[in-house]
C-alpha cells in the first residue's frame, strides 16, 4: 500500500511540473508574439550613427578668437573665378547639376540649361532657366562668406588652399539669389536661412568648413551656432 501511495505521489508531481512547464512555455511564446510586450522606448531625435562626428562636438573643438582686419581682402585672394573643367564646364555648372533636379543639360553634358530647385534658405521652389535676366534667380553662396573666411583665418592659408576653398564643394550650395544677396557677407551671427528648418544642416555646415580650412570662430558666431544646434543635438557633421 505505501508503495502504491508514493508511486502515485511521484506521478503526480511529474504531472504537475509538466502542465507548469507547458504553462511557462506558451505565456514565454505568446508575449513574444505582441508587441504591446515589447519594452518601449522614448523617442529621441535623428540618433547619431556609429563614428559620426557631430556638429555639436566640432563647434566645440574650433578656436573662437576676435576678427582679423579686412586688409587686402579681394575674391582675387581666392582665385576669383570658378575651377574650370573643359572649354565650358566650371564649378558654378556642377553644384547647379548637384542641387538642382529635372534639370536639362546643354549637348556637351556640362551646363545647365534649366532645372527646379527646392531652395533650402527659403523652402521656396524655383524654377530656373538659364538667361541675361533669369540665371541670377539661382546663385551659389559659399556658405561661409569669402570676406569671413579672410577675416577668420583665410589670410593664413596659401593661394592654392584659398583657391580650393573658393571651389569645395562642401562650401558651395545653389540657392534662392535675393536671399543670397541679403546675407552678402554676414556670418551666422548675423544672418540665418530664413527656412528655419535648414538652420541645423546650415551652421553644421559652416562648422565643417571652418574645421577643414582651419579657420576660427568669433564669439556671436560661436554663441549664434550653440543656440541653433541646441534644438538638434544629434545634427552630422557633414562629410569633406
């Protein structure tokens, strides 16, 4: 009889320990299949890729120091015109076929006849035609003004570095001309895209020149740039 007894206790535990173990195993498996399970997490913006330098930190790292007189500042100090490839093809003519779309090339592949631009100083769309009276619609700002360059550093460089920041790609963008005249030569401190939402991508640009081209910032610049970038901690640095 006691035999009996503790064998149907045995039986019964292991019976027991099962439908637990099938118990454990189904919830296990049925949580894994709802998301509403799933842990959250708050939202945060644009997170940083793996490596990226952001603006925030390059800002960080450059010189912030008075200006330097504008003594002998002329664009002639930076080559004055645009690198040329060919008979026709300048750089204006590939920053226009980089920042403009549906655009139509003339036979030689190198200028651009027209195209749309999605301006990013304004949010405006432009369209663009190529002619005495239209082709200034669409102009390219070098978007640390030239006269800033001279005044924060440029006057060190040698003619050919002042020549290749004249024509880098990183510092040129096709934009609305009317606002391009408007800024002239003003730097963040003073003048800013008035599409807001282009401000972050803008002084992260600027930063990216200015740490390429070693050139130093002045305090309003420095403090304009902090309370930008602010509102978008996570903004790249955008690449050389």
């Amino acid at each position: 009889m006691k035999k009996d007894v503790y064998r149907f206790r045995r039986v019964a535990t292991t019976v027991i320990f099962g439908i637990v173990l099938i118990l454990t195993t189904f919830y296990i498996w049925n949580s894994s299949q709802n998301p509403a399970n799933f842990p959250q997490t708050a939202p945060s913006q644009r997170p940083p890729e793996t490596n990226q330098t952001l603006a925030i930190e390059a800002l960080e790292k450059l010189q912030i120091k008075g200006r330097s007189p504008n003594t002998g500042y002329s664009r002639e100090q930076f080559g004055g015109d645009w690198k040329s490839y060919g008979k026709t093809c300048n750089e204006r003519e590939k920053i226009l076929a980089r920042d403009l779309k549906n655009t139509v090339l003339s036979d030689d592949n190198c200028t651009v006849k027209s195209g749309t631009l999605d301006d990013p100083y304004t949010g405006k769309t432009i369209s663009f035609e190529r002619g005495a009276k239209t082709s200034s619609l669409v102009q390219i700002d070098h978007v640390v003004a030239i006269s800033n360059a001279w005044q924060t550093g440029a006057q060190n460089l040698t003619s050919d570095q002042r020549k290749q920041l004249y024509n880098d790609p990183l510092e040129l963008l096709a934009v609305d001309g009317p606002a391009n005249n408007k800024k002239s030569d003003g730097d963040a401190a003073t003048w800013l895209p008035p599409n807001k939402s282009f401000r972050c991508e803008y002084v992260a640009r600027q930063i990216a020149v200015k740490t390429k081209y070693s050139l130093w910032l002045t305090e309003p610049e420095a403090t304009t740039m902090r309370g930008i970038l602010a509102n978008c901690p996570n903004e790249p640095l955008p690449s050389p």
